[in-house]
C-alpha cells in the first residue's frame, strides 16, 4: 500500500467509477474526488458533572470545528474524509470544564495488485484531532507526568518543540512517533498549564535527593547490631574459613587480608551512611 499525502491543489478529471475502467496507478488514485462524511459519536465515560441535557452545547461547537476543516480540506483527494464527536473523560481539575474532541479519518484509495482495481482502504494512521479542554495526547500521565511534585503540585515536562506552524509552535509529543505533531490554541494566548522555572525544578530535585538520603540514613541507623560476643563468633568463624586450606607459608599473610577486610556491625552501618 502507498501512503498518500492529501494534495488539495490536483485537477479533478475522473469520477471514480471511470478511474476504475483505468490504469490502476498513483495519477488514479489522485484523481479520486473523495467527500466528507459523519460517523457516530463516541461518548465513554463522560464526566458525570455535565448533565447530557447539556450535550447540545458541545456538539455545536464540535460542528463548527468541522466547518473549519472541511473549509480548509474542501475536496479530499485519494481519501474518503470521515469525522466524528467524542465526549469522554473527566475534567482536568475539580469543577473545571469539560472535555470533548473533534476526530478526523482519512481513508486513502489504493490499488490492489491482485484484483487489478481501485479499493478504499479499511485502516488509516492519518488522523486530525482537537481536544477540547483537555491535553490529549499532547501531555500525557504516562509519558510526561515527573515521579515528584514541584512545590506540591504534579508536574509534566513540556513535548519537545519541532518547528513551527503558522505562528504556533509545534510539538512532538512524546508518546507518538516522529510523524505526528501538535499544536496548543489558548484563549487569548493564556497558558493551560503553569511553567515551572529552573529554579523550582533544581530545588525541587534537591529536596528530592535530600530527603532519599535521610531516607537511607534512618534506615541504616536502624539496622540492628549483634552483640560484641556474637560479632567476635562471627569473626572467629570468619577467620577459620580465610586460613582453611593456607600453605604455611601463607597464613599470616591471609591472615592480615581477612582483619584488613573485616569491619564491625558498627563500622559497617556507618561505611553506608
């Protein structure tokens, strides 16, 4: 299968019935006039908080998010354009919002080698997504979200920035391949989320690492400690083991070796702090 990029600027010439009596290649494929469809909605686990009394609102601007697209894709190309409502999720904090997305498929045309025609393909990886309220796969828990909160609250590292896209930025997200990119569209170039300075960050690691030591310090010191007649046990047996087997000529110099080596309950706990 060939991965056709949507070109809008392509002359129009064949319907697809005609194509098909055709050469099945590219310049066919290209000459398909393809149309936007809907598809259902999807609606998972809505947020509880927003009545459906209410859906109507938000499948009015979903529709006008459409309109934007098939105004800017006015007439798909080798593709068969589908989209479809999303209502799903919770809001990203207490009393906040709610979420909802607007989805969008390309379907491409292909040619199959076997039965010699034009077939529309059943799967596609070329998508358009707008997440409402909500980060989508922008700034993901799973991929973004730091193991440690800066000054008490979660934090995510901010998607690499890959170019630019008629004044935004543009990110690559972290959880996709290289192929994908998203933008952020705010109201009034507000920020959906807080930045964090290098500052914070810096002090946040330090306490960080500053209480993992304390960590390990009170777990060291309570380590309990044999007694001295239980370690000096222990030390003889030790000792016993290090000469079995020693040439004569060799024990003392074992000997030395294990005493060197040999540390205490004490001097032990204290060599880990």
């Amino acid at each position: 299968m060939k991965k056709i990029i949507p070109i809008i600027f392509c002359s129009f010439l064949l319907s697809p019935v005609n194509i098909q009596a055709q050469v099945c290649d590219t310049v066919a494929i290209m000459n398909v006039k393809g149309k936007w469809t809907t598809t259902a909605e999807n609606i998972v686990y809505p947020d509880d908080t927003f009545s459906s009394t209410q859906y109507n609102q938000l499948r009015t601007r979903l529709d006008k998010i459409a309109v934007l697209f098939k105004e800017a894709y006015p007439q798909p190309v080798g593709m068969e354009a589908s989209w479809y409502r999303s209502i799903r999720g919770n809001s990203l904090v207490e009393k906040g919002p709610v979420p909802y997305q607007f989805n969008a498929l390309y379907r491409s045309w292909y040619c199959n080698q076997n039965l010699h025609k034009l077939m529309l393909g059943t799967e596609t990886n070329t998508w358009s997504n707008v997440y409402v309220n909500d980060f989508g796969w922008f700034m993901t828990h799973q991929y973004d979200e730091l193991a440690d909160k800066i000054d008490g609250s979660v934090a995510f590292l901010l998607p690499k920035k890959n170019g630019e896209w008629k004044g935004f930025p543009l990110y690559q997200p972290s959880g996709n391949n290289t192929k994908n990119k998203a933008i952020l569209i705010t109201r009034d170039g507000q920020l959906p989320y807080k930045p964090v300075s290098r500052l914070q960050f810096l002090n946040s690691m330090k306490q960080k690492l500053a209480a993992s030591k304390k960590a390990q310090i009170d777990i060291n010191n309570k380590m309990p400690e044999r007694t001295e007649a239980e370690q000096e046990a222990a030390k003889q047996k030790g000792l016993e083991n290090a000469l079995t087997g020693a040439p004569p000529g060799r024990i003392e110099e074992r000997k030395a070796s294990f005493m060197k080596r040999y540390r205490t309950d004490h001097q032990r706990k204290e060599d880990n702090i």
